[in-house]
C-alpha cells in the first residue's frame, strides 16, 4: 500500500502559496524551474525518512507525472516534521544540494545530515 500525499500544485509564479506551513527560497526556486527543461518527471515529493544519529533526514524524490508545471509534495508522514520550515538551494565549491532551515529542530547530528523534532 502506497503511503498517502498531501499534493500541492505549484505553478512557478506562486511558490509563495506554499508559505503558511512551508517556504521555498528564491534560489531553490530557479533551480527547480530548470526541471521544466528536462525530461519528466516534473513532480518532487519532499519526506522525511529514519536515519543518522539523530533520528530523521530530509528525502527528495522524483515522481513521474504528466504536466506542464512543477509540483512539490509533501508527503503526509513529514509534514508536521517540516512546518514552517524554508528550503533553499546551496552552491558551492564542493558540490550543490537543497539545503532545509527547520525551527522546529531540537537535535542535530554533528555532520548536520539528521535532526530530531
């Protein structure tokens, strides 16, 4: 059985829609609009999954489905994990990702990879 999805469609002008539980930086938003140049899938689920010392990371994945504009789930299990919580994307010398600023964090592992809430 598949777990259930809270979808949220998201067209590129209105990432702000999102705002109320759940924000998503301007960088973080170009890099997500340069999806819609490649080929599918243009849907990502952000979770949570069990991992690390602290207990629980961040998840990003793909999930194929027809559509002209970018989608961001929430998957149901990590919504209260991630509330008011702002992604954004990182550049860097040693490599880019999604990077999560989450108040709701009480532990953190000292790689920074897992978070307890």
């Amino acid at each position: 059985m598949h777990p259930q999805i809270l979808s949220i469609p998201i067209s590129l002008p209105s990432f702000t829609d999102l705002h109320s539980f759940y924000d998503i930086d301007p960088k973080a938003i170009d890099h997500l609009s340069t999806l819609l140049d490649g080929p599918q899938p243009k849907l990502i689920r952000i979770g949570v999954k069990n991992k690390g010392c602290a207990g629980m990371a961040y998840n990003l994945d793909y999930v194929n489905q027809l559509g002209q504009e970018i989608k961001v789930l929430i998957d149901s299990r990590a919504l209260f994990s991630i509330i008011g919580s702002t992604m954004d994307w990182q550049e860097s010398k040693l490599g880019n990702k999604f990077v999560f600023d989450n108040p709701n964090i009480k532990e953190e592992c000292g790689c920074g990879e897992s978070f307890l809430v």
